[in-house]
C-alpha cells in the first residue's frame, strides 16, 4: 500500500473511532428567525400568514430569510403571534 493510502486509511480510522465515541468533527446550528417562529406557532402557510399581518409574501420571506427586519410594529406582532397564537387567529 502506498503513503497516501495508508494515511487515508488511519485517517478514515480515526474518524470512525471518533464517531463511535460520539464526538462530533463539527457542528452546525440553524437559527429560526422570529418570523418563522410565529408563522409555524400560528401554523399557517407565508402566504396566509402574509396576508394576515398585512405584508407580501415577498417581505416575509426577507424577514424569515434575514435579509430584512421587520418594523417596531410588525416585530411586536410576531412576538404576539409566538406567544399567543390564537389571540391572533382569534383578530383574524
């Protein structure tokens, strides 16, 4: 066998040594915008969603994206439709 594939040997090795531990090489978080919060605790689709908070469909995928933040106004709704769902299916 030669070098280079003795060492991808030992390496491919040690990574499923290292696997089997339960250490992890690296790791990855996905952090959910606000936006998407209320959207999924409310349970409805972008599209009624954005419809039932007044906004395109456009401008809550920016904000569910990141690209943009919402208003004062907008962002205090979010926070209501997160912690209180049915009080906003309730205004719609």
């Amino acid at each position: 066998m030669d070098k280079e594939m003795q060492q991808f040997t030992e390496d491919l090795l040690e990574s499923v040594r290292q696997m089997n531990a339960g250490k992890a090489a690296r790791t990855t978080e996905v952090h959910v915008s606000s936006a998407v919060e209320a959207r999924l605790s409310v349970g409805l689709s972008q599209k009624d969603f954005a419809r039932m908070l007044g906004v395109s469909v456009r401008t809550l995928q920016e904000w569910e994206q990141g690209r943009r933040e919402p208003s004062g106004a907008a962002r205090m709704l979010l926070k209501i439709a997160s912690t209180n769902p049915q009080a906003v299916l309730a205004a719609a």
